[in-house]
C-alpha cells in the first residue's frame, strides 16, 4: 500500500491528518496448512480453514482521517520535547472500497485468472427469506473502518521528517475474504443469476473449493463457512516520508 497524506500541527503534541491510500490485500487457506498437518481432530480450526481453501486478493482504495498524539511534547518547554526523536500514538476514522477477487481453478487444473466474487453473491446475499431462510443483506464495497496505530518520528532538520509506523484498521464488514456465513445449495444460484446461467454454475464452483485439498470432501447447505462474528480487519507498517512547510507566523512554542 501507498498512499499521501497532508499533516497540521496546532500543538507540538497534537496534529491532524488527511490522506489517501492504494495498495492490495491477501488472504488465504494455504496459509493453516502447517497447523492443519499437526492438527489432533478433523475438526480443529487450522485443518477446517485448511481444507476449506478459500483465497482472495482485494484492491483497497481508502481515505482517513487520523489525529496524531506526540506524548513527549504535550510540555513544549521540556527536554523531551526538543529530542529529534519521537513516538507517536494515531487514531481516527476510514471510509475505504475493496474488490474481492480470487483465482478460478476449473475442475481440470486449468487456471482460468481472477473472476470478481462480489458479483458471483457466493453465499445468496440477498435473496427473500422465503427462498433462503439464512440470506443477509448483499453487502457493500465501501465500509467503515476505525484506525489505531503507532510510530516513530526523526526530525531531519526543520524540513523534514523520517518514520516508521504500523497502522490497524477495524472494520464492520466481514466480507473482505468475501467468506462470512454459511455453504448454500448450490440450486440457489438459478435463482441469485436467473439471466446468466455460466456465472450461477461459476458461483457453485467458486463457493466449495475443498476437492482440490481431498476430491472426497463436499459440504453441505448449512455448514459453517465462515464466522459472521467475527468482523474482518487489515494492517499496514510502512514508512513515512514528511515535508515541512512552515508557517509565515512563528509558531508560539518557538
């Protein structure tokens, strides 16, 4: 991920921050698979996300608003203050859009590149609930998302400024993985694609991947597919690069 941002300080120890960011987020089953192999019980968590082997690749386009606290300059006057090294403390709101893709692989190996999982509507979102009992809301693609996060600051000069930090984001969606509720019968994406029977039959491919890990391996409509509980999120760590531009005005620390 990268991204701009422009920074006002009011304070020594407190400032405001505005910026935009791009980059692309991965996620994947295969990841469990040393878990899975020491697993003691088909059951435990590493083996079922293992041999559910679900993956995803989202492009994130995020814009945020963040305060920044410098604790060592709330006294302006002290030592600290004048130290070139700072940390920093960094919490504010995010208004982000994601596009979760994944790799098709069809039923004979051959890789057929990324389809958008958005627009299959893998778990039924959507539909009456006299059709799918269990359907939710189809979900969007722009969210919410509360970010905390800390760094380290060097003052080079009055000019400039090289850092450090690592950046959380909470989110209230729990579809970043486009994995959250449960597997559907695969008949419900005549219904979901009425007008396009490749992408329902698609969708029916696309939700089960579990043969490719062991050929005998089904689900059933109604098994867990994911935790809807569980909301998803998403971190950075990078590093930051700060112009100063300075006031007309000496600023009253001075």
């Amino acid at each position: 991920m990268g991204g701009l941002f422009v920074r006002y300080s009011a304070h020594p120890a407190f400032a405001i921050r505005m910026g935009v960011n791009y980059g692309t987020l991965y996620a994947s089953d295969e990841w469990n698979e040393t878990k899975a192999r020491s697993a003691e019980s088909y059951y435990d968590d590493a083996f079922q996300r293992y041999l559910r082997n679900q993956h995803v690749r989202s492009n994130i386009w995020e814009t945020n608003l963040l305060f920044e606290i410098t604790p060592r300059r709330f006294n302006p006057e002290s030592l600290g203050a004048r130290k070139r090294f700072q940390p920093y403390a960094l919490l504010g709101v995010a208004y982000f859009h994601f596009k979760p893709t994944a790799k098709y692989i069809d039923k004979d190996g051959n890789d057929r590149g990324y389809v958008n999982l958005h627009d299959l509507n893998i778990e039924a979102n959507g539909l009456p609930s006299e059709i799918y009992g269990d359907s939710k809301p189809t979900y969007k693609l722009w969210q919410l998302a509360v970010p905390a996060g800390l760094g380290v600051r060097w003052d080079i000069g009055r000019r400039m400024a090289l850092g450090v930090e690592w950046l959380y984001r909470l989110t209230f969606t729990d579809y970043l993985d486009n994995v959250s509720g449960k597997y559907v019968d695969p008949s419900l994406y005549s219904t979901v694609h009425a007008n396009d029977p490749a992408k329902a039959a698609l969708a029916a491919e696309m939700q089960d991947r579990s043969w490719m890990i062991d050929k005998s391996i089904t689900h059933a409509p109604g098994e867990e597919r994911g935790n809807a509980s569980n909301k998803d999120s998403y971190s950075t760590f990078g590093v930051t690069l700060i112009f100063k531009v300075p006031s007309k005005k000496t600023p009253w620390w001075y």
